[in-house]
C-alpha cells in the first residue's frame, strides 16, 4: 500500500443484505480461469511504494509460469488514478491494476474492468466489507489484495497509572480522554484534523456508530443531514471544543513524535501505527506504551473506517489470462501472508489472519475484530468532491465556528447537486 494510501487512510449493508450482493457477484461472471501456466506478457500498474517490492515478490510466480514475462510500472500514487484514465480514454491499457477504495467507484464506472471469472475466488474467503468494495449490480469487477481498518490505538503506560482501560463507549471515550490529561498528556485524544476528504471518511465511522450513514439504504439518495449524522458530528466536534483534542494537530506524518512525546495520548488509526512506532522508538517502547481495541461506541455500536486495495483487470487488456491467474495466486493464504511479511500490507483473505505472524501479535486482535465491521465510505463516483466539500467544512465544527447541523445541511445540498453521478 503506497505511503500517501497507508497514511490517510459506502454504505454498509445489513448481513443479509451483503450475503446477497456477494452471492450474486460470484453468479455473473466470465467464463472461468483454467489452470495451464501463463503465457505471454503481463503488463501491471501499481502506485506508490509497493512497485518497489513487486518485483522480487513474483519471483516464484514467474518461475512457475517461464514462458510469462511481467512487466511492471510503478506510478506515483498522487498520479495514479489520472495516468489510469487518460489510457483508459486512449485504449492503451495495462493488462491488470491495483486500486484503492477511495477512488475505485469512479474508476470502475468507466466501464473499462473486466468481470471476476467464475470459480476464479470465493467471496466468503474475503472480509465482507473489503470484498463489496468491488462490486456493482451485483457483479465483482475486482477482488481484494488487502485491507485495514481503524483502531483506537493508546499510550498504555498512562492508562495504566490512570487505572482505566481501554474506552468502549463515546461517554467512556471522554472521560479517558480528560484521565490521560490528568496524567501529562496535552491532549487526552486526536482526531484527523488534515479537513479534507480523509476528514470525510472518518465522520463516515462515527456516522454508523450513531446509527447513520451518509446514502440511503439502496444508495440512490444522500442522506448527509440526517439527525443521526447530526449527533455523529456534534460528539466529534466536542472532542475539540471540550479541550480533549487539538484542532490544530497533529498532521498526520506528526502522530508519531506527538503520540511519542505524550502530547497525545490516544488516536483513531490504522494498523501501520504500530511499525512507524517501533522504527521510531524500537519494538521494547512499544510493548510497554502502545495498547489497541476497537473504536469506542455510538448508540448503534462501534464501527472502523476501512481501507482496501484491490486487483482489478482492464477489458481492453491484451492478456486477460495471465492476469487473472495472478489476481488468482495474490490472493491465496499463503501468497498473502508472504506479502504481509515483505510489505505489511494486511491480508484480505481471512484465512492467512490464523498464521502465528498476525494471530500470535495481541496489537492486531482489535483489528480482526474491527475488519469485521469496518465500513467503507460512499461508493459513488462523486464522492471525491462530496467528501472533500465535507471535510473542509468540518474544521468549522471542530473550530465552534458553526453548529454540526448548519455544516451537514450545507454538505446535503452541495451532494444533492453533485449527484451521485454514474
């Protein structure tokens, strides 16, 4: 997962619901995969720092396929999604991509991916959430190669001599918040305060934790005003008008030596926290200080944001075979685990979580547990512009400049005129 991805880091279904749309998914699709090894060249385009590491990773791959040249182009990630449609609109496609959640609405909505073979995966091997990240109509345009969802994540040590354990409500979450002032730290919590869509994306978890959601039940109506999104970011909001957290900091690149420091001693993060605090303090610091669980609480329970990439392929491609056979072998246990182990990138694939490199690591039990019911953000072809309208508009909020009803009232109608696009 590239830098940009990792660091700043939809509607959620009922279960029945879901189980549906994945059912349906694995119904219509292309004539399946066979088992003959590769052929041809394999063009792939990846963004960011996992092209460093691709390479070397398919080594076995290519082995088992000899007669497979891949070809791989990495593109920075802040230019992936542009280079991607000006080939799509060109016809000069690679053959398969990987793509991120936050913009694989508006980049499947070209039409330009090819349906998920038959018998090529089984969704059920997927995190539910991760996997319907891909689809539309009821068909899987993409399969997922990993994912992640937030946690709370927290300065152990002052929990501690504070005699409190992790929060598991919003009312609980204030008061740790104001006992990890009592014991030194700045601020008892952070929030993202980069006011963009990132911003968006986290208001859209505690929107499902009051009960709400930012698109209707059947995703054909915005519903950013409700009065359950109301009283998401109200809570939110008085994080910051409390005192409890900064709205001037940290940046996200800054978490670390303020969460160090013990200017802040909570965050809402995803799982990569732990490894840049273990670069930055060493693997002994942070088994005493860093402690995870899930994200506290709302009225209709807890939610994470969610984060996923996924392995998508290019109709207009010229080895679609070859393609899926890869997508195939990313995505298997094994092949998943090993890529965690070179990366770092979570798997997708629910079963590679059992190997005792992810299970035997107590930090990652409260993101197994919220993967389970992580929720994505709208996927929607204009939710760039709706999320960033939003997450701008939120610093006003979290600055006392207007009420959370007045700003989502204005979102509703700068969404409603936006549309919900293709």
């Amino acid at each position: 997962m590239s830098l940009k991805r990792l660091v700043r880091a939809a509607a959620f279904f009922t279960a029945t619901a879901l189980t549906a749309s994945l059912g349906l998914a694995a119904g219509a699709s292309a004539a399946a995969i066979g088992d003959a090894p590769a052929t041809g060249a394999l063009q792939i385009w990846i963004g960011g720092a996992e092209g460093d590491k691709l390479p070397a990773f398919l080594a076995d791959f290519e082995k088992a396929n000899p007669d497979l040249k891949v070809q791989i182009t990495q593109i920075p990630s802040e230019q992936f999604d542009a280079k991607l449609l000006t080939a799509i609109a060109a016809g000069t496609v690679p053959d398969i991509v990987r793509l991120y959640s936050q913009s694989q609405a508006s980049l499947m909505a070209t039409d330009a991916f090819a349906p998920v073979p038959e018998g090529l995966v089984k969704a059920d091997d997927f995190f539910a959430s991760a996997y319907e990240t891909n689809v539309r109509d009821g068909v899987a345009y993409g399969v997922p190669w990993d994912a992640y969802a937030t946690m709370f994540q927290y300065r152990k040590d002052l929990a501690e001599k504070a005699g409190l354990s992790a929060p598991k409500t919003w009312e609980e979450l204030k008061t740790f918040a104001k006992a990890m002032k009592d014991q030194g730290a700045t601020w008892g919590f952070s929030a993202d305060v980069g006011y963009d869509i990132y911003n968006a994306q986290g208001l859209n978890e505690f929107a499902y934790q009051a009960g709400g959601g930012f698109l209707s039940a059947d995703r054909k109506q915005w519903t950013i005003n409700s009065e359950a999104n109301i009283k998401a970011l109200e809570f939110w909001g008085s994080l910051f008008t409390e005192g409890l957290a900064s709205p001037d900091g940290p940046k996200f690149l800054d978490t670390v030596p303020w969460f160090t420091s013990g200017e802040i001693a909570s965050k809402d993060i995803g799982p990569w926290f732990e490894g840049w605090l273990v670069q930055a303090n060493g693997q002994d610091w942070v088994t005493a200080k860093l402690a995870t669980a899930p994200m506290p609480a709302g009225p209709a329970g807890s939610f994470s944001a969610l984060g996923s990439g996924s392995l998508a392929v290019l109709k207009d491609g010229k080895n679609p075979d070859a393609a899926w056979k890869l997508v195939r072998y990313l995505t298997q246990p094994d092949t998943q685990l090993a890529w965690y182990k070179a990366f770092g990138s979570l798997p997708a694939v629910k079963a590679a979580w059992n190997d005792p490199a992810i299970a035997g690591n107590p930090l990652l039990d409260a993101e197994r547990q919220a993967l389970q019911t992580a929720v994505d953000i709208p996927q929607v072809t204009t939710w760039n512009q709706v999320g960033t309208y939003m997450g701008q508009q939120m610093e006003l909020v979290a600055r006392g400049q207007a009420t959370a009803k007045q700003v989502l009232d204005d979102v509703q109608a700068f969404a409603e005129s936006a549309g919900l696009g293709k």
